[in-house]
C-alpha cells in the first residue's frame, strides 16, 4: 500500500522537499475528537529545527487543516492537512541530480524511479515529508491522551552520552514532563553534554546518532495480534519509515539475547484488581499484545548522512566514480527532532489497532 | 488483517498448538514454480526440535499439500498446506486454563478473546503454528534461489558466546554452507560452545536467549517503498511474530546510535558496471529501498519463557496470585530453530516485494 | 489480495475441484460465536446438486472445522475448514486440458497461469469451491442472528417465471420461510414452473439463468462507509465472485434508470423512535450507508455454461479452432443452488463491515 | 480502508462540499507517464455542469498538483491534486443541519458520524468529491491510452430514450469520438431528445436517471482474479462510489437471467494469432479474469434525488416528522455528468489490476 499505512485508521503521505507543499491525509479517526490547532503548531515545533545544533533551513510549518474538521472536532471523514514548503534552495541541490549522497536515497530513488523522481533535497524520501505525519499524529495524540492513553520519548543516548533511563523515573511524570521539553531528556546535565557533542561534531563537519526511548502509559491490555499484526510489527513497520531509524528493539531487546529465561521473565501479580508484572521485560506485550504495563521499546536512530567531508560516491547517470562535498544546510544530528516523529508515528499506529479492537467511535467517545 | 500477511503474495496461517492440524495458505506465488517436497521436509527438520537441547515433544511434520501445486509446480493459485500435530500432551497444560506463564501469552490471549481460546499448548499462540510458515516458506525460498536470491542465517551469539561474523566471510559461501547444517553457525566451535552452554542452562532448569543474524543476496536494486513499506517495516513487521523476537535492526543497527556519519555512511562506486558500497552500515537498504547490496539484518531472540524453576504469577479467571511449575517439556532455547522461521519469513516478504514491484509472474520465470 | 476476501473479518479461500479437498480460513470472527456443526451441513445441502435439475456429481462435502472452535464456540483465532472431494471424475475432463469450454474460465486460466494450472474441472475457478465459502458463511449466519439480523434469498426470476416480490411479503416471515427451503421461492406454484423450465432445457441439453434476491433485516444504520467502501460496494466486490453472477443491483436497481426523482425518493417518517422510510427504491442504503431499513439487492445469474450442445471453441495450446461436445456432469441451472452462496457472501460482508464500525467483539457478544 | 482504494495504485479522497478545498492522492502510478494539465483540465470540463440542465453552481475547478509530477511526467511517488471550491452556498443548506433529504446521506451521516459530520452541501458525501477522483483519473486514462487501452461510456438511456448500443458501432471510433463529447452519445438525435426530456423534468420540479454503458478496449487477457479480485468485482467496487448509482451488470447482465446457455456462451475462435470470441455476452471477462475481448458494463443511475417538489422527511436531531422543500440548486439530471467519473474509476482499477499483474513499471512504459 506505500504511501497508506492502517486498515481502521489510516494516514497517507504525499510531497516532496522542494515541492510547493507536503501533506498527509488522516483516514478513519472517529467523530468527535477535539482538535487544537495550537497543539498541532506545538508538535510541529518539536520536530523544527532550533539552536546551533541543526539545519539552517527551517520551515515556519504554516499548516492548513482543509478538511474533516468542522466546528473544531474531527468529523470522522478525511482530515487532510497541508503544509506550504517556502524555504527551499534547490540550486544546493543541482549537482546532485547525478551523485548519490551516501547513506541517503538518491540513488535507490534513481533505480526504483527510472530517474523520473524529484530529486531536489531528497524530494519525496525527505525527512521534510515527517512534517505532515506530525501534524495528523498530533490529532492521534490528542484522541488517545483523552481515553488516558500517553506516549512519550526521550533521547536515551546521544553522541557517547547517555540519559537516565525510564526505569528510574515515576513514568506518567516523566511523560508529562518530557512532551514540554524541545530536547527531550530526562536529566538535563545528559541533555547538555549530548548538545555539547553534537555541537562537536557539527564543527569537525560531522554527524552523530542517538537512541530514543519510548512509553505509553493507559493503553489496555489485549490490543494487537498473535500473528503479523502483532502491536510489535505495527509500530516496527510503521516506525521503520523514520528517517535514519536502523532498529527497533522492544522491552529488553537485544539485551535479552544475553539473558536467562528465570531472569527475563515477568511474574505476574494482582494489584488490586488489576493484573500487573514486577518487571516489564517483555515491553508491555506478550504474543504480540498488550497485557496492560506500559508500552516500552527503543529505535536506534544513525548518525544523519549528510557530513561536511568530501566522501566518494558516483554519478548514477553516467556510471562513473565521483567525489562529492556537500554544501547546503545540514543536521549534525536528528535524534532530537525525530523524537516527535516518533511519538506520531506510535500515536497513529496505536489508534488503529484500538479501532480494529474497539470500533470506529471508541476514540471519539461518541 | 490479522492472520494474513502480504499483499501480492500473501501467507495465511491457522491451527493451534493441540489442535488436530495446522496450516498455511499460501496465495499468490507465481505460477510454474518447482516445489520439492523434500526441500520442505527438510527445512521443516531444520525447526524440529533435536538433541538434549530442545523440547521432548516432537512432531513429525508429514505435511500435505492439498491446493496449489499441481505436476510438481505452483500452479499460481492459493497453496494450502497441512501438518498434523501427533504428539500434543493436553494433560500437561491442565492447570494452565487460568495460570498466566510468565512471559507467555496465556494472561493476554484470555483478555483478548474473553476466554474463548483453545489455551491448551498456548493455542494459536504457540510457536507450533510457526512448521507451517517454514512449509509455505520454503516454496518462497526455492523461487528466490531459481532467481538467484538467496537467504541464510547462524546463530550470532546464545549463551554468551559470539559466532564469528558475516562480514569476516566469503557471503556466499557461508550462506551455502549454513544451509545444510542443523545448528547453524559459521564457526563450530562456537556452535559447541553455545550448545554447552544451553545444556548448562536446561540442567538448572533455565533457559537462553539469542541473537541470529541474516543475510540475502542477489536481491535487486529498486525494492521496497519510501514510506511504510520500507523493507525494513515490511520485515520487521513480519520477523515480530515470530515467537521470542524482541528486537529487529538492519545493517549497523543500534551500534549507529554511537557512530558518527563519516564512520557509518558506506561509500559508492563502480564495480564493472555495477553500483556497489564499500561498507554496508545500512544493512542493503537506503531510504527503504534495496541498493543492490546483500541485504543484512539481526533479530533478538528472549529465552524460553518455559522455565522449570517456580514462577509467581496469577490465576486470571479467579483474579488472585498464585504459584507456578511448570511440568511438559520445554526448549532450553529456541534460537537455533527459529532461524529457519527468520528465514522462511525473510523469504515470504521478499517474494512479495518483489512480485508488488515485477509482477505476478516474475518469481516462475514464466 | 486476491483469494483473501475482508479487512476486520476475513475469508480466505484455496482448492481446486479435482484436488484432494477444498478449504476456506475464516478470520477475525468475534470469539464466543456458537458454532453448530448441524447447521453447517444444512448449509451445505442448500448448494449440493439435488433431483434431476442439477448435476449428477454429488460430493456429500464431510467438513472438518480443524482450528479456530473450541468447546463449541468460536475462539477468535483463525477457523479452518476443510471439505474432501471425493466424486471428482477427471477422466470426463482430459479433453478439456487444451479445449476452452465457451462461458467457462479455461482460455482465462490458461493465459493467466501461463499453463500451470490445474485445468480439471476448473481447477481452482470452480463452483466447487463456493462450498468452503458456505462453510464459513453459515458461521457467519449465526453470529449475525445471534445479533438479530437475518438474510434470506429467493429465486426472483429462473426460465422466465417470476417468483412473487419480497414487497409483497410480510419480510421477518417470508425470510425465515425461505431459509428452510431447499428450492427457495416465495410463491411454490412459481418453484414448480421454474423447475419445469429447468427440466425442459436440460431435456434439449441446454441451460437456463435466473435471478436472485435478497433481504437482510435488523441490520442497524450507519454501517458502511461514503467512499469505496460502500455497503453496495463491498457487497458487490465479494458477489461478483460467486460463479455465474453477471450483474448486482440494489433497491430499484436498473428501473431506477427509467424512473424520475419525484416517484423514486425515499420519504422518512418516525416510527415509534425509530427512523424509517416509506419505501426503499434505495435497497436500505443511502450515499453507502445502512438506513435502517431492510437492505435490498438483486443478482443476475447467467446460465451455466456447460451445455450438451456442440459447441465452436479453441485449442489454446495449439492456437487452432475447435469443436467442443462436452460430456460429464451438469448443471441446467445453477441459480437455486447459487442462492445459499449469495447468502453466505453476503453474510460474510456483513460480519466484516459491523467488526469494524463496532469492533471485534461485538458479534461475540462477550 | 474507507477513502482509499486500489492495492498497488491506489486513490484516496478528501474534502467536503463546502470546505476550502477537495482533492485526491493517487499513489503507485508508474513513474515516466506523461501528464498533460490540458487534459485533465477538459476532463474535469466534461463533469461540470452546463447548459440548461444542470444545477446552477458551477467551480471552475482550478486544480494544483502539489506532488508527483516532476518535469511533466509521473515520479512515482503519490501525486496528490487540489481543487478549492469557490461557488459554495452554504445558506441555503442552513435548513438541513437536520432534515434529512430523502434519497441523499443527511440522516445515514447523522447517524454514522454521531452528528460530528460537515453536513453543508452533503460535506464528505457530495457528489462535489467526484471532480477529484477525474482529476487523478484523468491521469490513469492518460497512462492506459500510452500502451493502447482506451475506455468511452455513452448515456445508454436517459428519460426513457434509448442511445445507439455499443454493439451497433465501430467500437475503436465510437470511444474516440465519444471522448471528444461533451453529452456523450453515440446518436446525436437520440441525445437531442434526452436533454429535452430532463428539461422536461426540470421544468416540473423533477428529475430524471439514466443509464451509462461502457467498453473498454486493448485490455490484454490474463487480468483480474478467479476469487474476490474479479475485475467484475473489483470494478464495481469502486463503481458503486459514484454517487447515485444503484446497479452495475457486465455482458449481458440481468439480461442473462432470460437466457440459455445456448445463446448466452461465447464461441471462441481463432483471429489470425488472437483467440477472440463471437459475441461478447460476458463482457470481456471469464471467472473473473479479463479474456481479450472488450470490457464491457453498464450502470444504472438514479434520478438525482435533489428535487424542488416539498418532501415528507424527518428532523433527525429532534426525532420529529417535517416538511422539506429545498431551494438551493439542483442538477435535474447527473447522468451525463457521471460519465466521466465511471470512466475515471474504471481507469483507476484497471490501473491497479494492471499494476499487480505487470508490476510498478508496466504503465510507465519504462
């Protein structure tokens, strides 16, 4: 389906970098679900540029709901979004109609599209278009916070450093205080130290990577599936087209690949009425569903491609060897921006799996 | 979609764990590909647990196919193939109607299906179900090979100790060579090592986790899509149902969290005619599409939930804690047989990749 | 997706008519439903070949549920089930490996399989496999009356006899009266005459079509959606693949072209509370949505194509004209037989469509 | 998936009547088609209304293509279309926040989106969202006629006058010179009288249906599928979308249900290499997969359900009868404007048909 991720709800994405606009179109949110636009501005503030740590381009992200909104609620039908593209430098870009930057998608995009694609800034593989998945995972926020449903990031390792981790927090307070922080950290000091090397290798042309860590607090056991459509594989496959995002990793993850299964395992007990488990190895699902715990996994976000070096590539058009120095405004690091993505991507992926489940009106509380 | 995974070709899986069968329908496959019902004998041998280092409890996986292949080929039409379970002891799960097993998904099965599942073996759940996906996977793994695509998989690490890597081989050669073994590791000596070490574990009635890393060559350049159906997502998506995958990440994976880009892009240039990279951090994927370079990626396999030491957990019909021993028979690990899962899997989702971008007849050669 | 057939409850279909027995995987069906085996093979009987209107093949189609049903109700997790075919008669059909059977799907299969299918009987496009679909379907019967809507189906029109109009009936009677029925008509003097025209074509080796229709009452409103996935929509996608439907109508259908707005719109009034029309030239469905009134279409079913005439035709493997005599077994007419395919279609949609505005477990009840 | 459509090339729709905006994404064209603005400019022409028998609001449909097309050609990613609507009049729907108009989606959209729905104009569910689906489809019958497969529907009957049938014609030059009409009859004499009989209705406050019949030429054999994906099934699907039709039959259609097999079957032969049939009763398709000869379905449309005579109805948030009279303005009759939105569908599945079958490429001619 490409471009269409969802069966109950769904989004679609469209634009390219240097197009006039990108946009998503939100397909299958229930009625009723209130919508603030401020909350959507926010969002995409999160994922803006800022500071001496990122691009110089930066987009104002002057966004137009054009529809499936009425009177300041989501009317159930299709809620497209658009978001004008107005600082575009394509003549950065010309020499790059034939050389593939490595690590990025010119030249797959080259192969797959024949050379038809737009190819200005990435065109249609740009991290630009992540823009309107926030804009439409703002929506999806806010219909899952007002069924008590909260998602929320942090940068758990950046540049060598790494943030506290949420174990050690009380998590509902560390979700609510991490959605009002720009770099969103647990432990401020970490968050100084990771923009002090990031600064770093911004000044030595380079680039570094990082590791997000996510949770979702509220979310009712039995969402999900046995079989493919397990919570596990809906949120990989949709997280998995977060640009940079080289792995995804649930509850102990890789580490558990060096555990013991006495060590690993979640004992279950009754608190109060509630089943919970001592431990939360498992991330908050067992046989691909929710059991209740919070939701927690982690992406491994790779350092942005796009470093000041000359690095050698080819001219794809011709066949040929080339060396290529990038000009251009570029990230020394986007895993503080890909944060919110993040959180976007898991909101949309979770309202449609709690509509399968529950219906089209659950979220609308209609 | 639930138990259907796939667009163009598409795998349906059914049965439970104590059942009288269970099955795969495999739809869509080109017509006029060979099926040899040996090679699927043996990849089915390939999961069957062996030795003192798995489950008692052993099938003996006699298949049939009953649609889809007719005078030794696919016929284009949907595969339906069945194995018999012969061997379930029901008796031994008895107490497990109303004990959740930790780090099973017996407590979120029950919530799911409000008590209406088969919970005996796990059910639906079971990692049982997983012969008919080595079945119906090795139909796609022969139309790969006649394409010159070829998929292999060792065990990177269990028990603590590290098999040697991919990138310190002849590829090839060591896909072919892990093909024909039955504990698949590049250096034997690990492999008795590992297996030392998981005969430790069963001694003291424990159990281990793993990690198996995957290769694919010959695949392509031009595969997968931008947005959500990266092939990353598309694999991803898929590797998380197999049972005890917790984590999934393609080429450098996580350790690009540490990296910087000038360490971690991977360089192009021509070899012949041919566009190739001189490192391969992105795992052969850029942008979500294949770049034409062995496609490389590692899934995180937890330890056996079954262990034989006494759990706390809860009785989830009474609502009231509890304690657990589990009698039956269990694997000590399970990474040495989920492999030929990760690769029949691999093997399913590339097919229908590629049949979505070649065509529905490519994959015969018709 | 081919032989996968629904988004929250799904169907998805394999076999062939000479293979060893067809099937049909039933998925997303609410856990709960109670499954009654006697049922089912009533089911069955409504589409097997009976006195002399029909083909002599009778196949007694001894189903097998071997997944997805425990202690008698329905588990939530994939039905399988399985149907033998036993009477199947290849020899009559060798001819046919090369001769394409005018009406019939043998030229189509050729080209589209480029030779591999399984060209007995028609392999895998035969009538045979509807019954795996009445399999499913009658489960799908239950659920929705568990739920207090009900489908019937009569022969609106076979061999140039007209049954009475479901307009001319008391409806919840006139339903529950054809659901007993073997030969379904409203009027029996009409059923008489019908299967006269049936004999009297079968005596000159001929065939004759018919036409069906439908009621379903108690299906609530607002079910269905505005684009696409219309109710009309959906219910015509999966009607076009019972063999020999050639067109779907719904409410006034075809007359509605002649008809002006004035004479042709449905007037609301209140009931009680309820909303209702006062009449229903739109068939229950407004802009794609349920109305709450009965939904209404129409099926026209063509004659069956095997005729004992000689017929033109070609060899499509030599590429040279033909003549065709076919001998084995058939059908005059397929229309009655047809009727309970609808049905279960029909009943199957419906399932999907409610699962994903209500969620999975409302046909469940739980 | 509600407002999205097509497996490998897919649509989606947005917009209501009287939002800033409507438009659609088209997703999975082939990359490399040319894409001609004056086109789809005409295109949308041929919907608009005109002359005396039409409503009265006309949108210039000034539409934007804000992605997909690079250079004038196709890249193959989603090319998302935007049309903004100028001529909305919301003042005279006031009234209708809660009447229902009989025969439109006032009260079924009440009901499914909790009254949460844009109700101005029909919102979503007006007949103004089809101007977006002939913009993109314009691009799909653009991407066809590159590689010989050309679709024309002709007014068959409207206010009970009859057009010349299809089968009376030189097909290849009856499509063409259909394309080039704005009233799109084969009898120019035959259309002289139907525009005075819908001015006739008009006149008495009513309006008139009409029946659309459609051929398609150039559909090489092989496409489609033998269940669920029949091109029969796949087609209307899509087809009951547009607004007011009530009924699609291929071939013969109803007609078939009054005839026998004898003069129904279509005789194969051999025309020079090509395996052609004598008459074309099953319009082009056998068991669901397209055999070479002309696609060929008609369907029937209601009377424009929007007429000026007052209406017995109810006020659905009260729960009370009323009385509707509409002002407003009204096409008296949409048959002729619903051509090319049947064209622009039926262009969009055969392009995802083709797409399956063939590949991303295919249509791209790369």
């Amino acid at each position: 389906m490409k471009n269409t991720f969802g069966s109950s709800v769904a989004v679609t994405l469209f634009g390219e970098s240097h197009g006039p606009m990108i946009g998503a179109v939100l397909d299958g949110m229930a009625p009723g679900v209130a919508v603030d636009e401020g909350f959507i501005a926010r969002q995409l503030t999160l994922r803006r540029p800022f500071g001496d740590i990122s691009t110089a381009r930066v987009e104002p992200d002057r966004f137009q709901i054009v529809s499936g909104v009425f009177e300041g609620r989501t009317t159930g039908t299709p809620l497209c979004v658009l978001i004008p593209n107005v600082d575009a430098q394509s003549a950065d870009y010309a020499p790059l109609r034939a050389l593939a930057r490595p690590g990025h998608a010119d030249y797959t995009g080259f192969v797959k599209y024949h050379g038809f694609a737009d190819w200005r800034g990435g065109g249609h593989f740009s991290g630009r278009v992540t823009a309107a998945l926030v804009a439409v995972g703002a929506v999806a926020i806010s219909a899952l916070r007002a069924r008590g449903i909260v998602i929320g990031t942090h940068i758990a390792r950046c540049g060598g450093v790494a943030d506290r981790a949420f174990s050690d927090t009380d998590l509902p307070a560390a979700l609510a205080a991490l959605n009002e922080k720009r770099f969103a950290v647990l432990d401020e000091g970490a968050g100084e130290k990771m923009r002090a090397a990031i600064a770093a290798a911004a000044a030595q042309g380079d680039s570094v990577g990082g590791m997000l860590e996510t949770a979702v607090t509220g979310l009712p056991a039995g969402v999900g599936e046995p079989w493919f459509d397990t919570l596990e594989g809906l949120l990989a496959h949709a997280l998995f087209s977060v640009p940079g995002i080289k792995g995804v990793e649930f509850g102990g993850g890789f580490a558990l690949a060096e555990a013991r299964g006495s060590g690993s395992n979640d004992a279950f007990y009754m608190d109060g009425g509630a089943v919970r488990t001592r431990t939360n190895h498992n991330g908050g699902v067992n046989g691909g569903v929710s059991n209740g715990m919070p939701l927690a996994f982690r992406c491994a976000v790779k350092p942005t491609p796009s470093v000041a070096k000359e690095q050698d590539t080819v001219d794809f058009r011709r066949g040929a060897d080339a060396a290529l120095t990038l000009e251009g405004r570029h990230d020394p690091a986007i895993v503080h921006r890909a944060r919110v993505v993040v959180d976007s991507v898991s909101a949309l992926v979770l309202c449609d799996a709690l509509a399968q489940r529950c219906g089209t009106d659950w979220l609308g509380g209609a």
